[in-house]
C-alpha cells in the first residue's frame, strides 16, 4: 500500500471515535440551515418542494459528506467485527485514543508479540479497510 494512501486510512481510523459526533452534526447542519433574508418583496413562486419532511429526507439521503461519513463508520465497524483480539487491541491503543499510550514496541512487550508480527497485523487490518474503502492502491 502507498504511504499515503495508509497514512489516510489512519486518519480515518483516528476520527472515528468521532463520527457519530461529525454525522450528527452534519445532519443538524443540514436540518436547520442557516435562512438567508429575502429582500424579494412579493416575488413569485419558487421551485422547491411543497412537503418540507420529503425534502429533509431528500436532502439527507443525497448529502454526500452525511453519506461519506455514515459509509467509514460502517466499514470500520465491519472491519472491527470480523478482526481478532488483537487487531482490535492495536487499532485502539494507536488510532482510537486520543493519547495512545503505546507504540508498537510498548504493545508488542504487553501482548507478547513480536513487532514485527504486529506490524503485519496491522497492515493487514490497513489494507481491509482501505479496500472496503475502495481506495487501496498496492
């Protein structure tokens, strides 16, 4: 994998304690934009939809942001779920805090692991998700 593509797939991974706060924030956003004054006085009819719910529900199911952050959250959590104790322990101590207590030689001296095999771990669970992702570049 290219080193930037992997150093995006961290980034993802470090937001993602994050994105239900970023997903919800995002709809709220979209819910409750800011209304811009209209100086039209009278003017004529507008093209919007009449039913406000249906355009809410049009607009957050088309959002592209919504929809791109609803889609990392999903892939990690799938990755998550289908990954060993370790893999799991590795993508929490590095990318999920916000102060990782561990390196890679500290985790490796309490899981009893070698570096090296923990390395490999981890680039597996790299390129998983950067596969799901659709954005994995060997």
């Amino acid at each position: 994998m290219r080193t930037t593509t992997k150093r995006y797939v961290e980034s993802i991974l470090r937001d993602y304690p994050y994105l239900d706060k970023y997903i919800k924030e995002r709809e709220d956003e979209l819910m409750y934009p800011v209304q811009e004054p209209d100086d039209n006085i009278g003017g004529g009819k507008g093209s919007k939809i009449s039913k406000p719910q249906e355009q809410m529900i049009i607009t957050l199911d088309e959002d592209k942001r919504l929809n791109a952050l609803r889609r990392q959250q999903r892939v990690i959590d799938d990755c998550l779920d289908d990954s060993d104790d370790i893999t799991k322990t590795i993508a929490r101590e590095l990318y999920f805090k916000d102060h990782p207590t561990y390196t890679m030689t500290g985790l490796s001296k309490k899981l009893h692991y070698s570096t090296a095999r923990l390395y490999r771990i981890q680039n597996k669970f790299l390129n998983k998700v950067a596969k799901k992702l659709n954005i994995y570049e060997p």
